[in-house]
C-alpha cells in the first residue's frame, strides 16, 4: 500500500502509528528522485505537530479527544498554537484528509488520512508529502486526496473489514 503510493503519486508515502501522545511512522517510501526530510521510519512527533497525528485526533470522537492531556497542556502553554490546531483538524474533518504546507518541515507539504478499524476508530495513518511547489496546484492537491483516501479506506478494509 505505501510502497504503490509512492510509486503513484510520484512523492514520499509513509504509515503512522498513535503512540500515546505521539505517532510513529513504521513504515516509509521514497520516489527515486527523493525527499530531503527528517522524518525516518522510528521518527516520533507529537500527533498535533503532524498531518499523520492530525488526521488521527480529527477522526476521534470528541469526548475522547478532550480528554487528552497533551491537548490540554496545548491548550495551556499556547493557547494561539492549540487555536489553530482546533481550526485545522475542523478543517481536517470536513476535508477527510489533513493537510500540512511548511508545517513540520520546511518546504515540504503533506496529506494525511486516518485508516480506522471496524468501529470507526483511527489506528493508523497514510500520508504522502512532496515539495511544496509540486503540491500548490489545486488539481494536484485534489487528485492526491482523492488517490490518499481511496488508499485509507482500502487499507481499513483489508486490515480490518472496516
């Protein structure tokens, strides 16, 4: 599923896993002209810092999700930081996917979306990220997260008849 991503859209694919407060990514697939990024299989983010982490925290019920105290503590310490988290996983919600332009790393956009068990939760997340000027274009954008979807919900359903 990652690898025929990569192979797709033609930009880096990765599978995220929640981690407590953080995801994981576990596995990773570069286009043979490569990504300059950090983010390495074993890399651990915050899930809010991150398309993969946000599409996660967008798909949970809401009653869990203020029930997080790394959230909480956001929304503590920065209150404008946890604001604008707020917008984007609404954002996140309506779209079915998140996205991240220059978020996390300099340069480099990402699309995100959960892949979720038979109940509707979020276990994991699929994200593409390429070079921000590969990605500014509408129809670019749209046919990643069509393409990115498309690979959630296959991936749901073959791991867990969701």
């Amino acid at each position: 599923m990652v690898r025929g991503l990569c192979q797709q859209m033609g930009h880096a694919a990765y599978l995220s896993l929640p981690d407590g407060p953080d995801i994981t990514y576990v596995l990773r697939e570069m286009p043979p002209a490569g990504l300059v990024s950090l983010i390495t299989i074993g890399s651990r983010i915050a899930a809010w810092r991150a398309a993969p982490g946000q599409a996660i925290l967008a798909a949970l019920p809401s009653d869990v999700l203020t029930r997080r105290t790394d959230l909480g503590a956001l929304a503590e310490s920065d209150p404008d930081a946890f604001q604008a988290l707020e917008i984007r996983l609404e954002a996140a919600r309506a779209q079915g996917c998140a996205w991240s332009h220059s978020g996390l790393e300099q340069g480099i956009s990402a699309c995100a979306v959960a892949v979720t068990d038979r109940s509707g939760q979020p276990v994991a997340a699929l994200s593409v990220a390429g070079p921000a000027q590969a990605l500014a274009e509408e129809t670019a954008r749209r046919n990643l997260e069509t393409t990115l979807k498309a690979a959630g919900q296959q991936l749901s359903t073959i791991a867990f008849g969701a």
